[in-house]
C-alpha cells in the first residue's frame, strides 16, 4: 500500500490523522532533549566550578582520533 492509502485508512477507520500524531511526537522529543540539554549544561556547571574549572584528561584520551607519528 502507498503513504497516502494508509493515512487515510488510518482517518478513516480509526480516526486519527496521521500527520498531527507524527508533529506531536516529534514535538515532544524535541522538548525533552531540551530539557535534557539544560540539565546537562547546569550539571556541567556546577561540576567545573566545583573542580576549579580545570580538568586534566590522560593522555590516553586526548590522543583519540589523532594519527600516530610517523617514525
């Protein structure tokens, strides 16, 4: 069956438009990832003030996703 078949069997039959179900979920995810994003940014925050604000990495991790030297 094509899209546009199964919309309107889905209003039709069921009663729901399709369309408006599929703005309102993504609507929703897109206002918990905000809010996801602004706890994690006030947590980062507060974790860098406590620290000092400086946070040493090993050098294990800031090596990541660099070539290797060429000997």
């Amino acid at each position: 069956m094509d899209r546009d078949r199964v919309k309107y069997l889905f209003r039709e039959v069921l009663g729901v438009d399709v369309d408006q179900v599929v703005k309102q979920v993504v609507a929703t995810i897109a206002v918990e990832r905000a809010k996801q994003a602004q706890k994690h940014t006030r947590d980062w925050k507060k974790y860098m003030s406590a620290d000092g604000g400086l946070i040493v990495l090993p050098a294990s991790v800031t090596r990541l996703g660099r070539k290797e030297p060429r000997k």
